[in-house]
C-alpha cells in the first residue's frame, strides 16, 4: 500500500490522540500545543493538503510536521494499520 493510500484512510477518529480510557492525552506533542494541527490525525490532513496542492511547503508546515516525538503511541492506538515508518 502506498504511503498515500494510507494517509487518506485516517478520518481524525481521535484514538491516537487519547489513551484508551479517554482521560489524558496519548500524543505528547498534541498535549503540549493543545492544537489539532499538531495530534497525529492533524498531521495526517496537513499532509494529505499539501499532497493534493491545497497548502504550500512552508517553514510553519514543516515545524507542525518535524515536531512530533516520533514514540509511536499514535501507532499503537490507531484503528487502522498504519506502517510506524510513516511516523
């Protein structure tokens, strides 16, 4: 499957953002900004926007996009099959 067949399959169902109790936030950096460009789906629709020409490659898009920790937990709460190397 192609990284951007994967990329359009997330509908921001929010699992990777919250633990399984729904109490606190999974994704540290989503818990930091506060901000849903910066949970996992968010980053998932800026990415698929700027695959499809919506937004521009900027220093801002970039930011979003380089500042997750890359610890997986959204991988491992997702209820797709999303490959860890897309993180």
């Amino acid at each position: 499957m192609k990284y951007e067949d994967i990329i359009h399959r997330c509908f921001r169902c929010g699992y990777c953002k919250f633990t399984s109790d729904y109490i606190d936030f999974n994704c540290p950096t989503y818990r930091k900004f506060g901000f849903e460009t910066y949970s996992p789906g968010g980053r998932m629709w800026l990415i698929r926007a700027w695959l499809n020409n919506e937004i521009e490659n900027s220093e801002r898009f970039q930011e979003i996009l380089f500042s997750c920790a890359t610890c997986a937990n959204c991988v491992e709460h997702c209820v797709f099959t999303f490959r860890e190397d897309l993180v």
